[in-house]
C-alpha cells in the first residue's frame, strides 16, 4: 500500500530547464559568446552546490576561475535572472494538494543552497511537503541510493509503501533498484496518470 509520494523539484514541480537556457541564450547573443557558453559555465556550478562544494556562484567563480570575460557581479545577476525564470507548474501543485489529503509527500531534490527559501519565499509552496530532503544539506545527491534510503528513513516507510517522480531516467533507475517504484516525469497529465495506475493498482 502507497504511504507516500516522493517528488523531484525542478520537472515536476517547476519548469526550469527552458527558462533558464532562454535567458542564457538572450545573455550570450547580446554578448556574443558562443553558445551554450553559460550553460557549460554554470553546469559543474550546480552539480557541486548540489553536494555543498560550492556555497554560491560568487564561491563557484573564486575557487574555479573558469576562463570567460564577464565579472562575478555580472555572472550572478544571470544567474539570479535564470533562477527567476523558473515557473511553477499550477497544475501539479493543485494536484498535490489532493495528493496531501490522502498521502505523505516529500520532496527529493538535488538542488543548490536555499531550496527551503525557494520553497518559501519565491514560490510560496513549502507547506505542500510533509519531508525536504536537499542534496546540499545533507552532501549527497542522486542517484546515490544513500540519498534515497535517507529519505525513506525519515519517512518511516519501505521502499515499497513509496512512489518516487523524477524527470531524470537516471535519478529513477537508482530509486527503483531500491524497491521504490518510479516515473519519468515527461508532463502533467502523464504524470498523473502514471501516478493513479499505481495508487489505484
């Protein structure tokens, strides 16, 4: 029986991906960077804020100094601008809230320093999850199955009482190698559907 639903932060719950190559691409035509330029920049930025590497992007630059010509001030407000860019999926935080009525929900993110901010003061939504499990805080990422594990610890539940939605296959090979059955996040209405075979299963 389904006791809990775990959901990754960035694809199912905000957009993220499109937004924040928008405004890099804007970045580096208007300063005629190659492109992907920002993109290939930022990246091992936020793979090891992720684990607590890096505290901030201004940290990220100073222990890096990566070879590009933009300043630290002018690297943050792009990515604070990318960051900003980020949008909230109304649809799936409607749905869950009917989740919540029913279910224990958690949030499972590989994610830089601040995500309980995020989930507070940007996007208003960290009331939705009963458990906030960060990479940053805790200096382990997915797919680590430690990660998981972790997660179904503070749970106080077995793999198998839990369902785990992610829009990396990586992210959700790890967790169903464990017992924890998964989903792709691809879109919305697949997403519920895959959700309520399961539940309804």
């Amino acid at each position: 029986m389904i006791k809990a639903i775990i959901f990754d932060f960035g694809g199912p719950i905000i957009e993220w991906k499109e937004a924040s190559r928008a405004v890099y691409k804007k970045h580096e035509d208007h300063r005629s960077l190659e492109s992907d330029t920002l993109f290939n920049l930022f990246e091992p930025y936020i793979k090891g804020g992720a684990v607590g590497d890096f505290h901030s992007v201004t940290d990220f630059i100073e222990k890096t100094k990566p070879p590009i010509s933009l300043t630290i001030e002018e690297l943050n407000e792009i990515f604070d601008e990318a960051n900003a860019a980020m949008y909230l999926r109304p649809e799936m935080v409607d749905y869950i809230l009917q989740l919540k009525k029913k279910y224990k929900i958690a949030l499972l993110s590989n994610f830089t320093s601040g995500l309980e901010k995020f989930l507070q003061d940007v996007f208003n939504i960290y009331h939705l999850f009963d458990l906030i499990v960060s990479s940053y805080n805790i200096k382990i990422k997915k797919p680590d199955p430690k990660i998981y594990e972790y997660t179904l610890e503070k749970l106080g539940l077995k793999p198998e009482e839990t369902v785990f939605i992610d829009d990396l296959e990586e992210n959700t090979i790890a967790a169903t190698a464990l017992g924890i059955q998964s989903i792709i996040f691809k879109n919305s209405e697949q997403c519920k559907e895959d959700l309520e075979k399961i539940l309804n299963s």
